[in-house]
C-alpha cells in the first residue's frame, strides 16, 4: 500500500478542507458562518459546498428563520470517516523518516 493511497482527491482544495475541518468539530454551521470563517465568496463557497454534497460528506439543512433563508450543513458519517482518512494519510506522510 502506497504512502499516499488514503489521500482524497476531494479534499486538495483548500476551501473543502477548510469547510470539512470546520464541521468535523462542529455540529454544524451556516452558509454565512463557513463565508465568513473560509473569507471566500458565495459562489465559491456553494460550489464547493455542492461538490461535498455530492460525494455524501455532507448534508445540507434549507429552513426559514424569521422569514430570512438559512442554509445549515452537517458533516455525514461516510463524510468524518472519508476526512479522517485523509488527514490520518498526510499525518502518516508528515512521520515519514528518509
């Protein structure tokens, strides 16, 4: 088994990882919350946002609150396994000795 054989495609953007790192220790956050923690646009983030959805890393949450849209997304159990993985992979990487 190679050394980077764990490493996720998914998560080299650093926009996804930042977004995965912020729900893997919360239970979730909004769309104005990753905006403003990530300082990326709305576009930006909806795209990368749709491309974990995709992949099942995440759900995301569409309700009202005082009639104002809001848009929560949660980490999913394939999406904590998958990130973990993957940061398990770069620490193992990061330990290797020459």
């Amino acid at each position: 088994m190679g050394l980077i054989d764990n490493i996720n495609k998914l998560f080299d953007h650093r926009i996804r990882l930042g977004i995965m790192s912020i729900l893997v220790v919360n239970e979730s956050a909004d769309f104005t919350a990753l905006k403003e923690l990530l300082g990326v646009t709305d576009g930006n983030l909806a795209s990368h946002t749709k491309t974990l959805e995709k992949a099942n890393y995440i759900v995301v949450e569409k309700s009202f609150i005082n009639r104002k849209p809001n848009t929560k997304y949660m980490i999913t159990k394939s999406g904590r396994i998958a990130f973990s993985k993957h940061i398990e992979a770069l620490e193992n990487i990061i330990k290797q000795k020459e």
